[in-house]
C-alpha cells in the first residue's frame, strides 16, 4: 500500500463519496499525502481541507482535473496547488460545468432516439450538486437495466466515439495547461495513454509549462508506467500517481491509495508550490 495518492475524485464531480469521508477513509489508510482532482470543480476543497484539520498525518492537496477533447481521444491535465478562490478559475469552471451539462443531455437525447429510455431528472438526480459527468449517466443506464457493467456504457454508448457520443466545449490541453498557471497551479499530464501520441503531447505541453507526468496509474500495465516514466526524465517533469479512485465500490475499482506512487512525487510538488509562493511573495 502507498502513502500518496494524487488523483481522487468526490461528489463535488463524479465521485461517490463525499469530500469529508475520502479524507477520513485516506486517514484510516494510513496515507500521508493525497490531492483531491474533482472534474471541472474546486467545490470540494474547502470541506476537505476543513476535515484534513483532525488528521495531522495526513496533507491534502488541492487539485482539479480539466478535460479536453482531441479529434483522437482525451487530454487530461490536473492542476495542483491552484488557487481554488481564483475569480478567473471560478468563472472559467463553471462555464465547463454548464457545457457539461448541455453535452450530458446530448447524449442522453441520443441515447432516447436509440430507445434507450433514460430520464434526465434521474441522472441529475444522481449527479446531486457535482460536476456532471458520463459516469452519472452510466449509473442511471445501469438502474435500468440497459446495461450490465459500466464498461459497457463506455464502450458501446458513451466513450470516445461511442454511439450516443457528445464532444465536450472545445479547449486544447494547452489552454487547460495556460489556465491553470494562470490560477498559480502546477500543471500535470494525467493517465497519457488516452491520447494517441503520448510523447509528442508532453513535448507540446511542457513548452507552454507542464511540470509533471501521470507515470504511476491504476490502468498502466508495467511497460506503460515505465515508458512514462522514461518520457518523464526525458522531459525533466515530475514523475506523479494516483488511483483515479471514484467510490464506485465495484470489484473492479484499484482503493484509495492503492497503486504504488513514491512520496517523492508529492515532496516534489510540494516543495515547487513553495517556491513559487515565495516568488509571489517578493514580487
Ligand atoms: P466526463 O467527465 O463526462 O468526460 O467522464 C469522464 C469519467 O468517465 C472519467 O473520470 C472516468 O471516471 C469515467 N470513464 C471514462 N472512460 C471510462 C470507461 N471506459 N469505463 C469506465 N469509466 C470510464
Ligand atoms: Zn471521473
Ligand atoms: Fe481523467
Ligand atoms: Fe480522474
């Protein structure tokens, strides 16, 4: 079991377990450091950072993880250490979060023409205040009996090119990099192999100033994490990790905490946010 886990998601998106008991369960863990990377929202940092308060062994990070569409997959970049009481973020997350919102419908309007009959009360119903996603929409299919694992929502329906597929607001990964500099965060590559060119992305995104690299990933075989790992020495980025933990509680779903990532990927973030706070500090 790993100290640091650097990607977990809550109810403010699409997680199933509220802010407050993902820190509680992380402390219970016995991890040391975790960062909180909800989709297009810093609505949980404040009850986390409130709950970390009662476990001093415990450090959280606050994070975010923006996504962006390419004609040939995703692009995810976390933003750690943000300023998660930016004006600019804030304003600039909400119209995500509505777009996210015109897109779930989409596909719901799609799914409804292909006769499979979701109720969109039902999916907000499920999404409650979070950030909407396609995991909200999987889990109102699942209800009814449309499918019978959440991987079959993705691959038939709702991922990438799926039948009932809607493309999110249009925004390059390095704009999502721009704009989590500007919000005075570090700026990460996560999970790399959903885009097709994993390398000539990190090339392009290190030139407008990405710091690190998602090398440790519950989805990664072996190879993968040491490609990424290479690619990071490379491209002299932080080489960080994280579980991507949902909550889902499935068999399938790696636990918090539960792959392998080394503390020294969290003291290397946490000691450039300082630096860079000082810089702020004496400018
Ligand atoms: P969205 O934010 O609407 O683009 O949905 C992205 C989320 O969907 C990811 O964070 C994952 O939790 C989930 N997801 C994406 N692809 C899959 C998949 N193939 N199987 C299960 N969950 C997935
Ligand atoms: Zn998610
Ligand atoms: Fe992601
Ligand atoms: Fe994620």
């Amino acid at each position: 079991m790993s100290g640091v886990d650097l990607h977990i998601h809550s109810t403010a998106s699409d997680g199933k377990l509220s802010p407050e008991t993902l820190v509680s369960k992380a402390a219970e863990l016995g991890l040391k450091v975790i960062a909180l990377t909800d989709h297009d929202s810093v609505d949980g940092i404040t009850p986390a950072l409130e709950a970390v308060k009662n476990f001093p062994e415990l450090r959280l990070i606050p994070g975010v993880e923006i996504s962006t569409d390419l004609a040939d997959g995703e692009a995810h970049v976390l933003g750690y250490f943000i300023d998660y009481t930016s004006r600019e973020l804030g304003a600039a997350l909400e119209r995500f979060r509505n777009s996210r919102q015109g897109r779930a419908r989409g596909m719901v309007s799609k799914l409804g023409a292909m006769g499979i009959d979701i109720d969109w009360q039902r999916v907000q119903e499920i999404a409650g205040d979070g950030s909407i996603g396609r995991p909200h929409i999987a889990r109102a299919m699942l209800e009814k009996g449309y499918i019978a694992t959440f991987e079959e929502a993705f691959d038939k329906y709702i991922g990438h090119g799926g039948l009932a597929y809607v493309e999110r607001e249009k925004m390059t990964p390095e704009e999502a990099v721009e704009l989590i500099l500007r919000s005075r965060g570090l700026p990460v590559l996560a999970h790399p192999f959903t885009v097709n060119n994993p390398e000539s992305m990190i090339k392009k995104l290190k030139a407008v100033g990405l710091v690190g690299v998602e090398v440790y990933y519950k989805d990664n075989t072996a190879e993968q994490t040491e490609s990424t790992l290479g690619l990071a020495e490379r491209y002299g980025l932080i080489a960080t990790g994280g579980t991507d933990y949902h909550g889902i509680g499935d068999s399938n779903e790696v636990m918090l905490g539960g792959v392998e990532v080394p503390l020294e990927a969290a003291e290397r973030l946490i000691a450039m946010a300082g630096k860079q706070a000082l810089k702020q500090a004496n400018q």
